[in-house]
C-alpha cells in the first residue's frame, strides 16, 4: 500500500490515525502510518509539552502528527467562569436531573469539576506553540481552516496542515487559506462531522481541490477492503479515529471500565449525531445520556464551546460511573464491527493485508 | 468489468439499473447491464401488460428484471377510497394551505386525483402475476423479503429474487425468507434507505450473508469509482438508480419541465431522508415542498399506505405546475454530480470505464 504521501511524511502505509492517546500514536507511527495525537483534552500546557517529549522519544524516529481544534473565526471568549456565567439555569437543571435518572452518581468532593478547555480558541493556540517546539509533520485542525497566521508558521516551521471537510466548498475555501491536505470526513465518522456519507464526499473533494492537493478519506474506515474503497474514490490515504479506540494501548485513557463492553456490543446502528458534546454536530455512541437529549422537553444544545463546558463536568461523572448504558463516547458507525480489544501493530497489519487482498481482487474483475 | 454475476444473469457489466422508465431499462439491458422496471408507478395491469410486451421486444433479446414494492407482512387494505377514510382532516389541510402558499395551481378538472396505487400488497401482486407472463431474469422487492409464496412462485420460473436491505440483520433474515440477492442500500441512496452509509453497511453486509449470496452495493453509485469502491468492499455488481432520472431516456417519463434544472442544480447537500413520500424514510431532493413539512408546526407523515395516498394528487398538480423549487423526487446524494442530461449509454461507457481505470490505479499502489 503505497502513495505519493508515504515519500511526502516518510511513513510506510498512508494510514494516518487521530487519537487522543500518545500511546495509540506512537504505536501507529512505529508500524508504519501517521499517528496523530490529538491535543484538545491538554488544559494544562506544561502536560502537552512531557507527552509531545514522550512520543519524540517512543516513536523510534518515525514521523507524527498533532490535531488541535481552532475555528477560523477568533470567537469571543474568556476563562470557563466567565462562559459558565453564559449557561442557562434550564440547561444546568436539565443535566443534573438527567445524571440523576440515569444513576450516575456525584465525583467526591474537590475533584473533576473543570472542563475541557481546548475547545477554546487561546488554548488551542498554546497547543499549537507546544507542539512547535516538537517535530510533528502534521498540523491538523478539526474545525476547518485555522487563521491564516497559523497555517504561515507551520509552513516556517516546515509542518504541512490538514483540515477536516464535510463538503467540497468547505475544502475550496480551505485550499485558498493555504491548507496543504484535507481530511473529508464523511457522514458516517464519529465526532464532528457533516451529512454527506463518503462514498459521495470523497470523490467529490478529490475533483474539487484537484490533483496537487492530496485528500484523506475518512469515515467508516476499519477494514483493508474499506481502505481499498477510499483510495478507489481517488483518496491518497486515509484517515481513521474510532478503530483506535479497541486497541490495548488505548486502555491507558480510560477511566470508564464500562469503555469495553460499551463498544464491543454495538451496532452500526447504535451511534447519533448529535450537538450534545460540543454544541455541533457529532456522531457519538447512542446511550441512555444521548438518548435523554433526544427527548421531548429536552433543551436544545448550546453552542461551542458552552455546550462542551456544560457537561464537562457530567462527562467526568460518566467517566467515574463505569455503567456501559451511560456513557459518553464520540465514535463511527464503524463501531458494529469493533468487536474486540486488540493491539494497534494487529490492527494495522490487517488493514495492510486486507487493501492488498482487496486490490488483486479487484485486479480480476478487470475486463 | 467481470463478476459472477455477468454469467448468472447473462450480462456484459453487473451494473443494475432501477428506473421507473422502460426506455431507461431497455437501453441500459442493451448496453450492457440489467435494466430494472419499477413497477409501482402502474396502476393498470393493462399498461403495465403492454410495457413489459414493449421491453420485451425493445431489448435486444437482452435480460431485464421488475422491481415491485411488497411488504412481506400483508398490511390490512382497501381501496383508495376506504383507505381515504383513515386521513385525519388535519393533514388533508395541511396539504392544501401549504399547495396554496407555495403557489402550485390546482389539477383541471377531472384530471389526476388518483394516487399510486402500487403501494398496495394487491396491486403489488397483480404486477407479480404480470411479469411472471413475461420474461423478466430478477424480481426486485424494494421493501425487503417478499412473502414466502412470492419468491417461491419466482424461483417456479427460474427467476431471482433480490431484495433492498438497510442493515445485515434485515439481510440475514431475507436471505432465510429465500432471498437470491441483497441490495445493500446505505444512507446515501435515493428513495427508501436506512441510517447505515455505504462503506459501513456493504461490507458488513456481505460478511453477514457469506460467500454464496451476491451482495449490490447501493447508495451513492454514480461513477466508476464508486464501483470499484463499491466492490472494494465485496460487493459482485452495483444497484443504480438516481443517476438514470439524468438521461435522456428518461424524459418520456418527465411531466414537470422543472425536472432538469432541479437535479443539474443541486449540490450533494441537497437531499433529505423524510417520511412525506410514503411514510417510511426514503430520501428526496430538498425542495420547498419537502421544507414545508420539516417546518414547526407541521403534521408527522402518516404511515404507509396512507401518506402517499394523501400526497398523490398534491405530486401530480406539483408535477403539472413545473416549478423546480416545488418538486417532489426521490434521488440520492449522488444528485450533486448529476449536472447534465445524457444519453444511457454514455453513462454506461463512463461506468465502466472509470472503473477500469480505478482498478489499474489502485493495481500501482500495492507493495
């Protein structure tokens, strides 16, 4: 499995993987794709900076990347008090009376109470001067396009930057900001992600930005045949993040022992998208706590970054609840088939086979 | 473009076509593929009698199939007139103010009150007993198994059976009904489809039913890439559908002058998967006509058979006033590429042929 990528970031398979877990990131770069560690549950710079070091140091050379999530527009914005001022009571009611139904009980005293603060815009920017002073190739920013200044300083820095699409104008509109790879991300990933599925959006990205800008694939991948499908549709790699979920190295992320159970039982059938978990909409594992949302008489979803502040804290109390019914968990609908926990270097070896399985198949269909 | 299903059915490219029209059948069969009537559309037996003689004799002694709509539980019916009777007032006005306020005149006199009738299982039947007379290859059942004695009655006459399915517990309980063939019918595909995208519910799909029953890939199928995408993920030919209201063919069927300008327009973002057609979810162009029931205050659509029994002559008098913000169609994501009206065959020439090129491609970057 090759591509023009794998000679432009020096990696084996163009197989690049968003994950949380710089254990997860380093496992993937060394047997050969891209880990990308995503950056937006750092509060705290000084621990971006040890586990950027970290990863410099385990992954044996190989090259990795960093997601951070910046929106273009430089919103409004201030520390989480001063948001938490802008919450309405109904919805704090509302989340309170909802951890109570479903039984999920308080966080001790003193613990979890603060929230994710890397949705906002000032801390997405300290990540990103973190993660200068490492050796990432790759930027990419979950929201879109980040400003302008910050796509100058990567390319000063020689780091080239994706951005996530889930429509071909929003990739035009990214290519002219100076954006070098676009992620098009389909309907069917998990976290944010827009409503046209992958079969369509990724050929029509591929001819809308044209053949200089490379495009990853990404939704609904998990297997070599579903690798295959996405370069196929003219994709020069993928990008995958739920599969890396059900890998051995993630466990050291979870707190929630019902993590497991949770995903190894579901559908296809069982994620939603949905606005709860950071105020856009993303897909996510359906649960109890999703389903509350969904109710009638449920408010609507705030806007970023208030939403994610407003459950911070509940999802801290999901997290502590071990209940696989409660749980809190952006993923694909690639979910029906993790069906067991595995270590990444199995995961990428079978996605490797099966492309090359899946690409002489196809080879025999030719007239 | 080979696969086992070329020598099952005695077809060139294993590329089937649904289309309300019998010249889009037709000349889809004699390029190659297997051109599918659907057949709901008919409420005479008699027309429906003299399309199939006219197929018969139009298709170059090339294979056809049928595509019939037939829920395997027999609902209770009537005739359009009992079932009449079951509309709340409430919907009967909301159809006519939201006519009035978009502007749709009213039908001339006598003209075009009846609605389509092959939502009914007895009509449905009736369309069976027809083709049965003739010399279709496949009986489509767009509402997944068809009763027992149905694919019975067709495996009689050396016919296969296929049917759409949404989700592999569906296909697995079809394939357990006698079901020859899956039509696996991701998100992103016109008419009746489920939550699952393509590149999710293919394979698992295929995996579901096993080696010995063919599985068409379905949903956002539009270009040679996506074919080779879609057998990428293991299914042995493809189901189309919406790409062939674009042809030329197809204008015999066309009564709305708005008809091109709407789908040449639209981009992929332009669909919306709603009840108002017939009851069950199935995706249509976003129109105004569709906007005005997603509105607040809007009554839910009734179940099936009885909102398309409400709307029928509300499509007709939209399809009389040929105006393309007011339209009523069935079509896929796939709409956003569908930019001119074209011959079938060029279609067809273009299928296959991206499609080899995609395999030649993807050939290059194996190990």
């Amino acid at each position: 499995m090759r591509s023009p990528l794998c000679d432009r970031f020096g990696i084996e398979y163009p197989i690049f993987a968003f994950t949380p877990s710089e254990h997860v990131a380093a496992a993937v770069s060394r047997a050969g794709g891209l880990g990308v560690l995503g950056c937006v549950r750092f509060n705290e710079t000084d621990e971006l900076e040890r586990t950027l070091t970290w990863l410099d140091e385990n992954t044996d050379g190989k090259p990795y990347g960093v997601d951070i999530v910046m929106p273009m527009k430089i919103p409004t914005e201030g520390t989480s008090l001063d948001l938490g001022a802008m919450i309405p009571e109904e919805h704090k009611q509302f989340v309170d009376k909802t951890l109570l139904a479903l039984g999920v009980p308080p966080l001790p005293e003193g613990e979890g109470r603060e929230g994710v603060l890397g949705w906002l815009h000032s801390v997405a920017r300290s990540h990103l001067d973190v993660a200068l002073q490492h050796r990432p190739v790759l930027i990419a920013n979950a929201l879109g396009s980040p400003p302008a200044d910050v796509v100058e300083k990567c390319h000063e820095h020689g780091i080239a930057v994706a951005a996530l699409a889930g429509a071909a104008k929003h990739a035009l509109s990214q290519v002219a900001n100076g954006v070098d790879i676009i992620v098009a991300q389909g309907h069917e990933a998990g976290g944010h992600t827009g409503e046209i599925a992958s079969m369509v959006l990724t050929p029509e990205v591929v001819d809308a930005v044209g053949p200089d800008v490379p495009v990853l694939g990404a939704g609904g991948i998990g297997s070599g045949r579903q690798v295959a499908a996405s370069m196929a549709l003219g994709a020069q790699g993928v990008w995958t993040g739920s599969i890396w979920l059900g890998t051995e190295e993630y466990q050291n992320l979870v707190s929630n022992k019902g993590w497991s159970t949770a995903f190894t039982r579901a559908s296809s059938a069982d994620t939603v998208r949905t606005r709860v978990y950071t105020g856009k909409p993303a897909r996510l594992l359906k649960t109890r706590w999703t389903q509350a949302w969904a109710e009638e008489g449920a408010p609507e979803p705030l806007p970023m970054p208030l939403q994610n502040l407003l459950v911070a804290e509940a999802h801290n109390r999901i997290n502590a609840s071990d209940n696989p019914d409660v749980i809190s968990m952006p993923i694909g609908q690639i979910v029906g088939r993790m069906n067991e926990v595995r270590p990444v270097a199995d995961v990428m070896a079978d996605l490797v086979s099966e492309f090359e399985e899946t690409v002489a198949r196809l080879d025999k269909l030719r007239a």
